[in-house]
C-alpha cells in the first residue's frame, strides 16, 4: 500500500471504530435478535413485498419527500439568490434565523405549530374573535399541509446555505460576457448560470430527499394517525404491536435506500469542494439599489422570516400567556418560575430547570467526541477525496441519519448491555448516541476549511524543515480554527435538541431538555402545557444564540452539510 494511503487509512482507523462500536454493533445485534424471532413465522421481507398497506407506506414514504422538496427547492432557489448575488443590512441575522428550525427538536415544532395554527392558536383564536365563529375556520394539525410545511421550515436552510455558498462563488463576469454577446437574462442564467449551479442543487435537493424520506417526529405529532411513513411504521411495529422481525425487515428497506441516497450525496457534495482561494464577495455581490431588487428582497425576506420565525414567535408568546391560568389574564410569567420548583407528589420527579444543566452536560460530552471524531475523519478525506478509500468511506458517515432512531435505540440497550460494553446504567450512552448524529455534521463542517487551505503552504513549510506535526500545528490549526468553532456549535445544539434515541435510553433522573418537555406535552393540566412551552422556548433561544454564532464564525461563507 503506497505511503499516502497508508496515512489515510491510519486517519480512518478512529473514526471507523467508533462507528463499528456504537453503529454497526448495535444495529446488527438488533437487526439479529428481530431476524431470529422471524425463523417460526413466514418471512417478513415477504410481508412487506406482498402486503400492499405496507408497499403504500413506501410508496407515501417517497411521495412526501419527493413533494417537500420540490416545494422546499422553489421557495429556497431564490432565497439562495437573494443571499448570494445582493448585500443587505441584518444579511447575517437573516441567515442565523432561517438556520435556526435545522436544530429545533420535532416536539418543539409541533409546539410551535400548535401556537400558530392549532385550534386554540393564535390565527385561530384571532378569527374566532374577529368573526364571532363557533369553531376554528383552519384545520391545519394532522393534515397533509402540516406535514408538507413542516419539511419546509425545517429544510430551508439546507438550500439557502448549500446553493447559496456556491452561487456567491460563481463568478458573474460569465453570465455578464453572455448579456454583451447578446443573450437574454433568462438566457444567460439557463446556458451559464443553471448548469454551474446543478450540482450544488443535486446535492441540496438530495440532502432534503434524504432528511424527509426519514421524518419521524413530523409525521407522527403533525400528521397524526392518518398518514405512515417507514420510519413511524418500524416505531409502530416495535412500540405497538412489539413486532420486531418486521420492524427489522422494514429498517432494512430504509437503510438499502438512505445508503443509496448516501453514497450519491457523497459523490455530488465532493464536486462541490476543492482548494480555492478565499475572496471577499464583494465582486459577485451587490448593494440593493433599483425598485425590482428591493420590491423582490422585501418579499423573500418576508416570506422566509414568515415560513422560519412565525410559528417559533407565537411558541414564546403562548408560553408568557396565561391560558386562563388561575383566572389570570395576559401575560404572565407564572410557567417560567415553576421550571424551578420540583414537585414532592411527583413520583422520580426532577426539577424542568434541571433538565437545562442535564442537556447542558451531554451536549459538552458530545462536542468533544464529536471533535475528537470528525478532525481525523475531515483531514483525510480532504487530502484525497477522491481516493478509493474516501469514496468508500465517505457515505457511512451519513448512514446514521438515516438508520431508524428507534431501532438504533432498542439496538443501543440490547448489544451494550452485558460485559465488556454493560452501558445501560450509564449517562455515557446519550452523548455517544447524540455523537453519531452530529459527527456527519462536524466532518462536514471541517472538510471545507481543510481544503481551502492551499497545498503550498504546507509545503513551503516541509521545505523549511517543519514535521508533519508542527505543520499542523502552525499552519492548518490557525486556518481551521473558527471552522472548528463551527462544527463545535453545531455539534451542541444538535445534542441540545435530539429527541429520537435520547427517549430511549434517558434514565428518569436525568431528563434531557427534549424528554421534559415530552413528560410535561403528556401530562393534564394548564401549569404542565406552560411549562412545556417554557422550557421549549429556552430550547429555542439556545438555537438561536448557537446559529448566530455559527453565522459570526463561518469562514469566508463556506459551508458544507
């Protein structure tokens, strides 16, 4: 084996046995003990070819991610050009808040939407008023539009960012040459503009594909019992019906598509990067000057901030307003004190405000494994790419996306409960789940700032005599800092919001932010639904504060998901 793969390989080794540890072992040993209970009954993966509610689950699988991300693609196309091609005042703030849904967990959401447009809602109860009507005129929970809206406000960003970073890149003189040789505007972005932006597109569109054709929480608490997708019917199959050979079989069918989809998001997200040379945008983007740019910036700004921020404005006014909480009327601040009162008929009962310094815990753990996974892992993959080793490699790391939370869990508590690996006491186990998720993440947000950096200067440093480590040291870690910052940002306010395995494997003593909030939804009672809405509104402003922060650290604009 040459020299140089022999160091990739090496850089590998790390990463690669986290993920056979803590990914393949427990997905295997739980695929295993589901398979083996189906030896006495007919084969499930029989059921699923032959059952035709089950081949409509698949095929509404398909349809609703397909659906969502064309919408998601028509509204986010032009916001990337808003914020590629035009320089604005609060640029960076609007950027910051439309990321802000990306980390917010599904239970938060639903919330969210409930506050906005659920039958005692804002719009709802506003209409009921105006009008004097018996009954909420929109019916918007547990529709097919909830579930179509909520892939939007989720995955705008991924098109804002991924299409938008590149498009700002792209250098306008081509499509000026073409204007002075006399082609159209709509010519010159069809023949030039169009063809240089399909792969960021592809990509874009692809990871949305991906994000939805997984959606749990969204089809569960917005769309209701009507509609099933593979991921809430392998929940229901295990939770429910306790039948586990078909759960495994139907995990399989989704894992076979997610590493599909995986292996071509890898393929297209690789033509996206490459060494570059760092460049103000000032040459590709423009102040806002004539009425058509302005009347067509003050609408999309509008329209994404109305998508993005409406339903998370009225989760936090609904969690200052009294609900006719002890005949009390407007607002109040009543919820956000009794976080600190821990109640003594309360059976395992913790404090709401100590569920903040749990979730505060585990996030810190997952940052540092997440570093600590995602710098070798980066490193190799931006030095060969395109090697045979990084093109195999390089999809596993977004499997775990798209591998059934519920599955993952139950394989967590069934393979690492028994020596040498007996975890399922321990509060280790949430931060290593939360770690397979925001690994991927980390990887790439690092992958970009590494490649950015130009191969002479490393060499120029080899010539002066410095080892491989001190390049490092004195030349990639001071350019890869706030990209490091970046990736530690999103790593914590990813574990901040998961919800899925962390519902599983959270012991009553040490509630997460996601699981109090869940135990709280559950419970009768004004007091319990404030609270909720309370603590899902300091849950927001951590993810506001970390996107921000992401927006102020991003290097030069570029980002990678």
């Amino acid at each position: 084996m040459p020299r140089k793969y022999t160091r990739t390989a090496l850089l590998w080794l790390l990463p690669l046995t986290f993920l056979a540890i803590f990914y393949f072992f427990p997905l295997g040993s739980m695929l295993n003990l589901s398979l083996a209970r189906a030896k006495e009954n007919a084969s499930p993966f029989i059921e699923v070819a032959t059952s035709r509610a089950l081949r409509g689950v698949i095929g509404f699988t398909f349809w609703q991610a397909g659906l969502s991300t064309a919408l998601t693609l028509l509204i986010g196309l032009p916001g990337a050009y808003l914020l590629a091609r035009f320089q604005f005042r609060g640029k960076s703030l609007l950027r910051a808040l439309t990321g802000v849904p990306f980390v917010m967990p599904t239970l938060v959401v639903a919330a969210a939407f409930n506050a906005l447009l659920g039958p005692h809602g804002w719009i709802n109860t506003l209409l009921i008023q105006a009008f004097k009507l018996d009954a909420p005129p929109i019916a918007f929970i547990h529709t097919f539009t909830a579930i179509l809206t909520a892939h939007i406000f989720y995955n705008l960003t991924i098109v804002l960012r991924m299409v938008g970073d590149f498009w700002a890149h792209l250098d306008s003189r081509l499509a000026d040459a073409a204007r002075v040789l006399g082609a159209s505007r709509l010519q010159a972005f069809f023949q030039i503009t169009l063809p240089l932006l399909t792969p960021a597109i592809s990509a874009a569109a692809l990871l949305v594909f991906i994000f939805d054709f997984t959606s749990f929480g969204v089809i569960l608490i917005l769309g209701g019992p009507t509609f099933s997708t593979l991921e809430v019917e392998i929940y229901y199959q295990t939770i429910s019906l306790f039948n586990l050979p078909l759960a495994a079989a139907l995990s399989l069918v989704q894992l076979l598509f997610s590493l599909v989809m995986t292996v071509l998001y890898s393929r297209l997200s690789a033509s996206l990067s490459r060494p570059m040379n760092l460049q103000t945008l000032q040459q590709s983007q423009k102040p806002i000057h004539s009425f058509k740019a302005r009347l067509f910036a003050g609408l999309w700004i509008f329209l994404l901030l109305a998508i993005t921020i409406t339903p998370l404005l009225a989760l936090a006014a609904q969690s200052v307003s009294s609900l006719d909480l002890q005949n009390q009327h407007g607002i109040t601040l009543t919820f956000y004190r009794e976080l600190w009162h821990n109640r003594p008929d309360s059976l395992f009962y913790a404090a709401p405000s100590a569920a903040i310094g749990v979730s505060l815990g585990y996030a810190a753990l997952t940052v540092l494994f997440a570093l600590g996974l995602g710098f070798p892992a980066a490193w190799a993959l931006s030095r060969q790419r395109h090697s045979p080793l990084n093109r195999l490699l390089d999809p596993l790391l977004m499997l775990p996306l798209g591998t059934s939370s519920v599955t993952l869990g139950l394989g967590f508590i069934v393979a690492l409960s028994h020596p040498p690996l007996d975890l399922r006491a321990s509060p280790i186990l949430i931060p290593l789940a939360h770690t397979l998720v925001a690994f991927p993440f980390v990887v790439r947000s690092l992958v970009p700032a590494l490649q950015s950096i130009q191969p002479r200067l490393r060499q120029a440093a080899a010539t002066l005599g410095a080892t491989p480590m001190q390049v490092f040291r004195h030349i990639d870690l001071p350019l890869i800092g706030r990209a490091a910052l970046v990736a530690a940002t999103f790593a914590f306010t990813i574990s901040i919001g998961e919800f899925g395995a962390t519902s599983l494997l959270s012991r009553p003593e040490y509630p997460t932010l996601t699981v109090m909030i869940y135990r709280l939804l559950s419970r009768p009672g004004a007091l319990n639904y404030g609270q909720a809405l309370a603590l899902s509104t300091s849950l927001m402003l951590m993810s506001i504060v970390g996107m921000l922060a992401i927006e102020k650290l991003r290097l030069a604009e570029i980002g990678e998901f």
